[in-house]
C-alpha cells in the first residue's frame, strides 16, 4: 500500500512540476517581436546657432535639426556655413541616432577637428564647460587643436570626464560608466 501511495505522490508532484512550467515557460506563447533598431538620424546643434548644414552637397536645414536618411554605407560629406564662413567635416557612416554639436570658430573656413565619445550603457549626457551638448554616441566638431574636456553622466552611473583634442581625423574616446 505504501508503494502505491508513493507512486501517487510522485504522478502528483511531476503534474504540478509540469504545470508550473507551463504557465512559466509556454511554448505555445508567440516569441517577443523584435524591437526593429533606431532608424540612422543625425541630430545636429551647434554655437552658434542657426548654422545651415549640407550633407553630401545637399541642403539639410539650419541648426537645431533632426536629419534622417536611408543608410548608404558611406561617410557623410558635412559642410556648416555661417555668414561668409563655410567649414567641413567627414562623419563616418551614422547607424541609430547620433549627435553632432557643432562649434564654429569666429571667422575663417577650412576642415573642422572632433572627436567622437560613446559610452557603455549608450544614450549618456555629454556636457563640455558645464553646458550639455547631447547623448551618446555623440561627435564634437570644432577648431583644430582646440582642447576639450567631457563630462560624461547618466543616472545610477559615477560621472567620467575625458580629455580629448579636436583634430582631423578626429579621435574616439570610449567611456564605461560604473554604478557608485
């Protein structure tokens, strides 16, 4: 008799164990969809403002902009022009969002310096002189030499700061944000 009880007792709990499964984990259940990635888009600021922005010739608008585009695999031709002034700047083929700030020197034309920051986790606040300049990945374009200092920041995360100069081609600076 005892066998049997136990025979029982195990079919019980090898049912409720499979039950469980089941409502935990449904193979019948439809996968998640995809969440299709971020459409390529260049979000364009500048100093100062009201800078009008050419993309491989073609007039995109003036600063602040919001550029979307069919993804080419090629680098974008970037030309800023300001009154008399006209600079210009390779960007490297854009994939998602990212965000080009833009500082105009006074007076002059000619190639414009960067340099580029990402950071791990992605979509962290940039700000240089105290002044926030976008998110991450975000490329800084301005005179050639000129020293900048990031400050890199995003909630739950230690702030970084990195040194770079702007110069063409301009440099990358990776930033791996810590919790506290």
């Amino acid at each position: 008799m005892s066998r049997k009880w136990i025979a029982i007792a195990a079919a019980v709990s090898l049912t409720v164990i499979a039950v469980v499964a089941v409502v935990l984990i449904d193979p019948f259940a439809p996968s998640q969809p995809e969440v299709p990635p971020t459409p390529p888009k260049l979000i364009v600021s500048s100093e100062p403002a009201a800078v009008e922005v050419f993309d491989r010739n073609l007039f995109v608008g003036e600063t602040p902009i919001e550029h979307p585009f069919a993804p080419n695999g090629e680098a974008h031709q970037l030309q800023f022009s300001k009154g008399k002034s006209s600079w210009r700047a390779r960007l490297d083929e854009v994939k998602g969002e990212v965000w080009l700030h833009v500082r105009l020197p006074a007076s002059g034309s000619g190639e414009l310096g960067a340099a580029t920051i990402r950071s791990q986790p992605p979509g962290a606040t940039v700000r240089v002189d105290t002044k926030e300049i976008g998110r991450t990945p975000l490329t800084l374009l301005g005179s050639n030499g000129t020293a900048v200092r990031f400050q890199v920041e995003l909630p739950g995360f230690a702030p970084q700061e990195k040194d770079a100069t702007l110069a063409a081609p301009g440099q990358t600076l990776d930033v791996t944000l810590a919790k506290p």
